[in-house]
C-alpha cells in the first residue's frame, strides 16, 4: 500500500500560525464509520490547512474491510485527520477526525482522552455502521450530536426516523449538513457547542 500524509510543509503558511494569544484549546472528535465524510468534514470546516493520513486501498484489504455501499472509495484515513478553528483570541479549537475502519479502533482510544464532545457523522445508506460508533463513545462518557451527511443518493429520512433507527434518547440533538460545505459543517459544530453548554448546565444541576 502507498501510504501518504498530505499537505505536509516544512513551514507553516502565516495563517496557519496559531495567534500568540491563544490561551486555552479544547478538543472535539469526528467519528463515524468508515466512507461517511470525516476527511471531508474537517476539510471543510479548518480554517488551516488540515492534516490528512491517508492509504490507497488495495487489495490487502480485501475481506478485511467492509466497503459495501462506498465502493468507489480509493483511499482511507489510517490514524487521524487533524484541523483548527479560533473561536476567538484566546480559545482555539481542535478537530480529531478518526478512522472509520474497524481494524484502526484501537487508536481511538488516545483521541477520546481529554475530548469535550463528539460529532457522529452517518450515511442513511449505512446507518447500521453508526452502532458500534455510538456505544463506543457512551462507553467513554463523551457527548455527542449526530450529522447526518446529506449524500446526494441516500433516502431523506426524518429526523425522528434517524433518533429511532439509532436507539437515541431526545436529548441527542440530530443536525442535517452536507459535510463538503463549510457552513454546513459550522453549523455542525454550532449545535454541538450549544448541547455542550446544556449538557454541562444539566450535569451541574443534577
């Protein structure tokens, strides 16, 4: 296989340099199963030039990884995509996208650890990918909101229909975006922070 981290530079564009008077960072997950948009997403949404480790799939994976319903997939992401966003000029925000096949779970370990909340990305076409996602993350006690990637093929299904499909208490908030707009992906995070901040005035209360 030919591996490859792109957009490596020796020097930092000049906006790509973190503002000196940053202060505090916090750190946000992009999960998923494998083909959902992850790459996509932290593409999308980084204001920097974003860190991608990808592999061109070969056949070494064959009978290994699941890749029915993404077929025209060339390449995969092996241990993390990484992107920034300055909320403002203190507070920065840092995008972990994980790899979405199971055989890389084990790093997802490490990047769960100190997270303040996870975006789920998910394919209507694939829902049943989403499972294990989902239980690993209650497992770690990391909250999260669902993305529903908006594929142009994939059935539009109601937001309810998502919630049940996915065994999902009303709490959960269920955003639909299209991972490859910039806005869309925003106002994904948007939704997340706002579940965060009732998520910890809940906690506090309770």
């Amino acid at each position: 296989m030919v591996s490859r981290i792109s957009d490596t530079v020796t020097e930092p564009r000049r906006e790509d340099r973190l503002p000196s008077t940053a202060s505090s960072a916090v750190k946000i997950v992009i999960v998923g199963g494998f083909g959902v948009g992850k790459t996509t997403f932290v593409r999308s949404v980084s204001e920097i030039r974003p860190l991608t480790t990808e592999e061109t799939m070969t056949q070494a994976g064959a009978g290994i990884d699941d890749i029915a319903g993404v077929e025209r997939k060339t390449v995969t992401t092996v241990a993390m995509d990484f992107g920034r966003i300055t909320l403002n000029d203190e507070l920065v925000l840092y995008l972990f996208g994980t790899p979405g096949q199971q055989r890389f779970w084990f790093l997802w370990n490490g990047l769960f650890e100190g997270a303040l909340g996870a975006i789920v990305l998910v394919d209507t076409r694939r829902l049943e990918v989403s499972f294990d996602v989902i239980g690993r993350l209650e497992e770690a006690e990391v909250p999260f909101v669902i993305a529903v990637n908006s594929f142009p093929d994939a059935t539009s299904y109601l937001t309810e229909e998502v919630r049940g499909a996915l065994d999902l208490p009303d709490s959960v908030p269920i955003v639909v975006c299209d991972a490859r707009e910039r806005p869309s992906s925003r106002d994904v995070l948007l939704s997340l922070m706002r579940y965060l901040r009732t998520f910890v005035t809940t906690s506090e209360s309770t």
